[in-house]
C-alpha cells in the first residue's frame, strides 16, 4: 500500500525518507513470519500506524530505526498471527501455531542483526532490551541453528568460488550437499535425482538461464523450502506478485545464510507433526 496520500506536508516527507527501506522491511518481516502473506500484513499494518498518525513517528532516530521500531512495536502488540490473512494455507497455519509456542525474541535478534545489518545497540533499541540481552538471544538463536535435524540441500549458484562458500557454510551446519547445479536443466535434474530438503538459488544461471525458473520447474514437482541469492532483492520485494519469502543479499556474510537457513528449515519442518 502507498504510505502517503493526500495528507500534510510532513507526512509527504516521512513517507519519502521511508519508501526507501520498504522493501527491506518486507524481507524482514516474511522471514520473520515465514510467509509472504503473513509478512506484508505486518508490513500493512505498520504503514497504516504511521499514516494515522504521524507525529508519533520516532524523529530523534535514523527513519529506518523508527521504522523497524514502528513495526516491532505491531509485531509485539497485536494478534494478526492468530487471524487468517489474506489466503494463508496450511502450511502457514501450522508455522503460525509453532510461533505461538515459541518466543519469537531470539530469532528476531538473529535476523535483525544477521540479515537486516543492524547493530547490536541498533536492536537493542528496536527490541527495547539491553545491548547484552540482545547477545544472549543471538547465542540462544545460533545454538538453535545448530540443533536443526539435517537437511539434503541443492545449491543454484554457477560462480564457483561462491558456490564453494555456500557448501562449506550449509555442510557446516551440519547438513549435505546433493549437488551443485550451474543451469537451469541441471538444477532440475538433479532436484528429481535427489529430492532435497532445501534449495539455496541464485538468479542468473552460467547459460544465461534463470534460477527463478529453475526453481518453479523445481517447485512443480517437490515442495521444498527455498532461498533465493540475488545482488538485487528490491527486484523481488514489490509486494505486487507472489514472491520469495526468503533472499540473501548478495554480497552475503556467512552469519546472514546461516540466519536465512534456520528460519527456512524452521517453517518447513513445522508442517511435520509436532
């Protein structure tokens, strides 16, 4: 949704300075929920907030603080998670009722940190904890990670050195490596030869092919969770189609593709019975 319309001068200008970051927030919020439906509803919600009432944006801080702020603040005040939104399936249901179950507090720290680049004093305002706090929560999200039951994973990437990189961070996760496709007609095939239990892609393929479409091919035949690798995410964040729910910004830290795997493996293996 547009974040200003018709109103006052200020709010033009807010709504300017924070059009920016929107697409970044989207990321933020579909990893942090687990879908793209859920995500931008969070997402809505939050430009809603501010457009009714503007002169209680935060305007002391950087307006990406205030607005990751802003959101958090919907994030931890309301019940959307408990609401059907906009078609959610079943799957998002079942990840839903495993969030309720689960504090939400240390894998938004992980994310914010590892995915989004803020500091810990970043979060630690976001989250209104202590800078110590926050480090606690990292720990207790990365320990998280390394209890994961192992995973097949199918990397897309035709740069060798960086497809080199991504296995030895998912292998050290504790997880193996199918394979390593190049193209389009190799990604599928070896998705059929070994289904996998996650497929880490990139974009643009080593034939000019697309990961994109590797993927859908990919996804017409399996359901497996998947996490595109792109040097452009605005790209894939519009909020007009469907779209991924999660990306990694290329170029990626190690920490943010451990951060991107956990929460992908933690919604897949919520529709398996608890």
């Amino acid at each position: 949704m547009p974040l200003i319309g018709q109103g006052e001068d200020y709010t033009m200008s807010l709504g300017q300075k924070l059009h920016p970051h929107l697409p970044f927030l989207r990321r933020y919020a579909r990893a942090l929920t687990g879908s793209q439906t859920h995500g931008d509803a969070y997402v809505r919600a939050t430009l809603e907030a501010i457009v009714a009432a503007p002169e209680e944006f935060p305007a002391d801080v950087d307006p990406r603080l205030g607005l990751y702020r802003t959101f958090h603040a919907i994030w931890s005040s309301s019940h959307l998670e408990d609401e059907p939104m906009g078609g959610g399936d079943d799957r998002e249901a079942i990840a839903q009722a495993r969030l309720a179950r689960l504090t939400p507090l240390p894998r938004q720290a992980l994310l914010l940190t590892a995915l989004e680049g803020f500091t810990v004093d970043d979060v630690a305002y976001l989250i209104a904890m202590e800078p110590s706090d926050v480090e606690a929560l990292v720990e207790e999200a990365l320990a998280e990670i390394e209890a994961q039951t192992r995973a097949k994973v199918l990397i897309i990437e035709d740069e060798p050195i960086i497809a080199m990189d991504i296995e030895t961070i998912v292998r050290d996760l504790g997880h193996d490596v199918t394979a390593i496709a190049v193209t389009r007609e190799d990604a599928v095939r070896e998705a059929m030869a070994e289904r996998p239990g996650l497929v880490l892609a990139d974009i643009q393929l080593a034939d000019d092919s697309s990961g994109i479409d590797a993927v859908k091919d990919i996804l017409s035949e399996i359901s497996v969770p998947v996490i595109f690798i792109t040097a452009f995410p605005e790209r894939l964040l519009t909020g007009e189609r469907p779209e991924p729910t999660f990306l990694i910004t290329k170029p990626f830290q190690r920490s943010t593709v451990k951060a991107a795997i956990s929460q992908a493996l933690f919604f897949d293996q919520a529709t398996a019975p608890a």
